[in-house]
C-alpha cells in the first residue's frame, strides 16, 4: 500500500483555520475510489500548527492514476478559490510518499 502525507506548517494561530478547510473540501478532494482511506492529524506534541493530511492507494499505479486526476481539477474556478483560502493560512508544506507493509 502507499501512503502519501502532505505535511503542513500553518501560520501562527491559523492551525483552525486550516483543519477547517480540509473539512469543507473532505467530499471533494478525499471522494475519490481511488483513495482506500483518508486521515487528518493536529499536532499533539511537536511543532505547533501542524496538519497533516494522509491517503492511502493500493499501489503506486493508483496513486499515479489519482494524481492524473488530481491535476485536472488543479485549474478549476472552485479549486483556485480554495486553494487561495488555504495559502492565505499555510507557511509551508511537504509530501510524502510511503511504502507501508503491515508488520503483524
């Protein structure tokens, strides 16, 4: 299975704000069957103001097809208003992408 993270650091105070906007695009942007499963995670510990963002593909070949997908909705009217939304509250981000292999 693949995992891709995307990690981000939002700016001061506007860590709310930022969880708040993946919830409202959870639908859209987490919708689509190719993604097995989706998470959001808050910082407990570590830096503050972090989200991160988690799905999960049954292989590199999905993720692939997903992200070709993806790219498409990128010039969207909707997509750029949200995105502008997310940017106005993000200081930086990075993404991952994990092999996983259950252990047990």
């Amino acid at each position: 299975m693949i995992t891709e993270r995307i990690s981000f650091r939002a700016r001061y105070g506007k860590g709310d704000d930022l969880v708040a906007l993946f919830k409202e695009q959870a639908d859209g942007l987490f919708s689509n069957p190719l993604i097995l499963a989706a998470r959001l995670y808050t910082d407990f510990t570590g830096p503050m103001f972090s989200v991160i963002v988690e799905s999960d593909f049954a292989d590199m070949e999905a993720f692939t097809a997903f992200m070709k997908q993806d790219m498409a909705e990128y010039g969207t009217k909707d997509f750029q208003e949200w995105f502008g939304r997310m940017m106005a509250v993000t200081e930086v981000g990075e993404r991952q992408l994990l092999n996983s292999e259950k252990l047990r």
